[in-house]
C-alpha cells in the first residue's frame, strides 16, 4: 500500500535521492517545525528516519511524524540495537540530523553524555564517522551560556556542523527549513566543486544622475542567486555580490551588495576565489557629472555619458576561470553564438552563457552554452540552468 510520504517522493528534486537521513528531535518547541522540515527533505527524495527524546514526544507526536517521513519514529533503544544498525552497520544512514537541538542535548553530546536514543546517535555517529548536522534552539541567554557556547565549539571541532541559529527577539531560533534541507545537500554532495572558493556577480548596477534618478538595466537577480544557491549545495565556499535585484537572498549565503559599476570595480580586488561567474547587469555607461540635489522636472536635460568601467577584464586578471554572461536582442542563434565566442576570446574567459534579454525577469529561459570548441542549448528553470552550468563545465574536474 502506498504511505502518503510516497505522494510527495521527490516532487521538488531528485538531489537526495537514495540518502538516508536519521533525524534526531529533542524537546525545543520548535520540535513542532520537524513535520514540514521533513516532508521538504522528503520532496528533495530523501529517506528520513525520525528518533525522539522523551521530552520531543510531549511536543509532538509519533504518529505525525510517522505519516511526515514513512517511517515509524524511533522513541527508545531496543534488543534491535537501532543506534548501531542505523548508524554502524551495513546500510549506515548517509547523515544524523539533530533538529531542533536544545542546550541540553548539545551539551551532553559534546561531553559524552549518551542516555537518550538521540544522543546515543550521535555517540555511534561520532564514533563512525558518518557527518552530524546539529540545528540549535533555545531562549538566546542559553545559546549565550559560556558552558553551551564552549560545547558548540567542541563539537565544531569534531566536525559537527552547526546551521545557525536565528538571533530573533531574545531567542535563538532553529534554522528554517530551506537553509536545513541546503544544508544537508551540502554536506551529502559529491561535486568537483565542493570546498572550492565560487564568487557569484549578479543583480544590476544602478549609475546616478542626481540625488534621485539613475542608469540601470533589467536585471532580477534571479540567475545569480539560482547559482550561488546551486553552488552552495554543490558543497562550495560560495559568496555572492548582488547588485540591485528583486529576489529575496537567503542569510545562509554570505553577499555583498554593491550599487554602481565603480563599487563593484573596487570589490574585484578582494577577488581570490577557484571561480568567478558574473551574470550581472552592468551598465555600459555612466554620468560625466553627476548633479546634486533633484534635477527640476520642468527642465530640459541632456546627459553627457562616458563609458563605465569594464569589470570582466579586472576579474580575469585575478582568476583563471571565469564564466560571462552576454546578452542580446534580435540576433539569430548563430549571431549570438559568434558575439559570445568573441566575448570569450577577447577577454580570455572560461566559457559565456548567452541569452535573448527577453529572458530578463522570467524563470523559464532558454541559454546557449559556449567554449572556445563547443556549444549547447539549455532550455529549463534557471534553477536547472544554474545546476546545469556547474555540473556540465565543472563536473569534470
């Protein structure tokens, strides 16, 4: 018979699919957050095995969490040795999963204390070697606490993860459910690009004309952030310089945001990253003088423009591999495909992406992938086309 959690199997992604993940929940309130955290990881095609202290069991309960994941909570330890066989035998789960993590829990883990089926987990885990996400929650005075401060450095240490908290109104709260399942992908990823330092330039610059109005382009931001995520789920050191943009950026993401062409030109020299990729909107031109104050409206206005830095050539000079983006209007597929081999043989890059500016704004798009000997259309989400580019130009590595 089919278990509703099979309904949902891998409806967002096939990222996880064929990982097994032990899910450890103690009795932090944000317990009542699992069911939704494990029906996302479940649409992302993991298996989640949920484990509870005694205190979880008063907040939520099994029957929840057993019609959220499939599988029938384990409460306490039996004869069956579940600690052993799901974290130490021949189908060892890929990751332990404490989420929410209360003060106490932490604590006894990072000093040894094994007396509740979920720290035994993590004491077998340890011991193992199979990697440890850890999820606090709690009242912020506690996250404060010297003692839970200096356990959460003992198990950093060991090579536990730890994803957050949230610093919010006193509390520190668990790590939302998206930077949870971003997190496990990051740790569960195999990719060539795992560890390495990826620099992602997008959004639009904005060049002033006066204290109110600006040059800009259209530019959402969308494809910037569809790869500093992809990247960071790859399991890269991801960074990402946004411009303006219209798309929300997750905080688990360290971003930079810069405004016009000439800020983004004194970022570049902090560039020491294995891969830049820049997907920004950057204008071509700039005031020759920019007036201050607010420009009547009543006037008549004529802008003398120069020519704004030109960014790719600062990054090239500071890293080796780096991916372009051209865009252009009106162009067959072969014109478009020889203005982006141009691109890329003029400033000596590691491939450009080529695109109608008709894709601007919109999530369905359609690319031309370009090196100096092949090219290849992706047409999808720019979230497929994000993981795209990352596993075709990297995959190989």
């Amino acid at each position: 018979m089919t278990h509703p959690s099979d309904e949902i199997y891998c409806e967002k992604s096939e990222d996880l699919a064929g990982k097994t993940i032990v899910m450890g929940i103690t009795g932090s309130i944000a317990a009542v957050e699992c069911f939704s955290t494990i029906r996302e990881l479940v649409r992302n095609g993991a298996e989640v095995i949920p484990v509870m202290t005694a205190e979880a069991l008063k907040l939520v309960t099994p029957d929840s969490l057993e019609f959220a994941s499939g599988y029938k909570p384990v409460t306490e330890l039996t004869g069956l040795t579940e600690h052993i066989t799901m974290l130490n035998g021949d189908d060892t789960a890929d990751l332990l999963l404490i989420y929410p993590a209360t003060a106490n829990t932490i604590s006894k883990i990072a000093n040894g204390i094994d007396d509740t089926p979920v720290t035994s987990m993590a004491t077998v885990a340890l011991g193992f070697g199979v990697p440890i996400l850890i999820a606090p929650a709690m009242h912020q005075s506690m996250y404060d606490n010297p003692a839970v401060s200096e356990n959460i450095k003992r198990l950093d240490s060991w090579g536990v993860e730890i994803i957050g908290p949230r610093i919010e109104d006193g509390r520190a709260k668990v790590a939302q459910k998206d930077e949870i399942v971003a997190n496990v992908k990051r740790v569960l990823s195999d990719s060539p690009i795992k560890n390495k330092k990826v620099l992602i330039i997008g959004g639009r610059s904005e060049e002033p004309i006066d204290s109110m109005r600006l040059i800009s382009n259209r530019s959402s931001g969308m494809m910037a952030l569809s790869l500093a995520e992809a990247a960071f789920e790859r399991g890269a050191d991801t960074e990402l310089w946004m411009g303006a943009c219209s798309v929300q950026i997750p905080g688990y993401i360290p971003t930079t945001r810069f405004d016009s062409v000439e800020d983004l030109a004194e970022l570049t020299e902090d560039i020491d990253h294995d891969i830049v990729i820049v997907p920004a909107a950057l204008s071509d031109f700039r005031m020759k003088d920019v007036r201050e104050g607010k420009i009547s409206s009543d006037s008549d206005l004529t802008l003398e423009l120069d020519p704004a830095p030109k960014i790719l050539p600062m990054i090239t000079s500071r890293c080796k591999t780096v991916i372009g983006f051209k865009a252009e209007s009106g162009l067959t597929e072969q014109q478009l495909i020889e203005r982006a081999r141009s691109r890329l043989l003029e400033y000596g890059l590691y491939a450009v992406i080529a695109n109608d500016i008709d894709s601007a704004g919109k999530d369905e798009i359609s690319v031309i992938m370009v090196r100096e000997d092949f090219e290849d259309i992706i047409t999808g989400s720019k979230k497929e086309i994000a993981g795209e580019i990352l596993d075709q130009y990297f995959g190989g590595e």
